[in-house]
C-alpha cells in the first residue's frame, strides 16, 4: 500500500499548536507527527465502495 505522507513537523511547530489551543499532546502523538504526521492512501489502493 503507497501512502503519501504528510511530512513532519517540527518541536517548534509542535508547540505552537499546543499553546497556541492551551493543550499538551501526549509524547508518543509528537513522535507520531514529528517522524510521519500522517498521510493519504493514494487512490489506486484506496478500498471502494462500491466493491462492497
């Protein structure tokens, strides 16, 4: 399966968002963000709906 990733971010960015929405992520969710930041499945592996 090919996902395209997202990039990652930053310490900085990082905590940005969480002061900038008065939060503190858990450490394992910036690990997450700071290595992959997540992704999109591109569409040729994307499962279909009307498959089902």
């Amino acid at each position: 399966m090919k996902i395209n990733g997202f990039g990652s971010l930053s310490d900085e960015h990082i905590e940005e968002i969480e002061s900038r929405y008065a939060l503190s992520l858990p450490e394992d969710y910036k690990t997450f963000l700071k290595e992959t930041n997540g992704g999109i499945v591109t569409e040729e592996h994307a499962l279909k709906i009307s498959s089902i």
